[in-house]
C-alpha cells in the first residue's frame, strides 16, 4: 500500500502540482490557486492552473480551497499559467488570482 497516498489524497502521484493559499486583508478575500504540469501533444509541459475564491461571508478552510480548486481544474475550469522559472512561485499564483479570476468577479 502507497502510504504517501493515504496521507495526502490531494497530491498527484504522476504530474507535478502546487497550492498556494492568498490572504489579503485589503480586499477581504481568501483564495486558493492551484498549479498543475501538463505535457502538451508536441511533448512540452506547460504549467496550467485554476483558483477558487471564499466567499466574504464564509470562515476560510485551506482544506476546502485546495479541494474546491483542485475539481474545479479537473472540470476544465483552467488557465494557462505562464511563469518565469521552473515551478510555480506565490507571485505566479497572484497573477493568475489577479489576472483571470478576480477581474472576472468569479467567487465559487
């Protein structure tokens, strides 16, 4: 039995992935990003990623974020995240936090 599995269901056992979990105080707004790497059909791979917003009345749970982000990408709720180094950084996810989904007033 893989026990690494059973610790952490949430992790990926055969792509590379990322969470990272956004506080800001000033826009009273909670979010986690969430980063997968996916080998393009030319053999590439390519960082693609999707979010999920709290919503101000509700308590913040990482738990419920990495979840909520993580099915959402699986349910072609994604973007393609274009990034400076290697693997994803906080900044990165700011970006896309930013950039696609809180311009577009998407709170799930």
């Amino acid at each position: 039995m893989n026990t690494k599995r059973k610790e952490h269901p949430h992790k990926s056992t055969t792509n590379r992935e990322a969470f990272f979990h956004i506080r800001d105080e000033n826009d009273c707004m909670f979010a986690t990003v969430f980063f997968r790497e996916e080998q393009k059909t030319d053999g590439t791979k390519q960082w693609e990623a999707s979010a999920s917003l709290c919503h101000e009345n509700d308590q913040f749970s990482r738990e419920v974020g990495r979840n909520v982000a993580r099915r959402k990408y699986f349910q072609g709720d994604r973007v393609d995240a274009v990034l400076d180094g290697a693997v994803p950084t906080y900044e990165d996810a700011e970006i896309v936090l930013y950039a696609h989904y809180v311009d577009l007033g998407t709170v799930h």
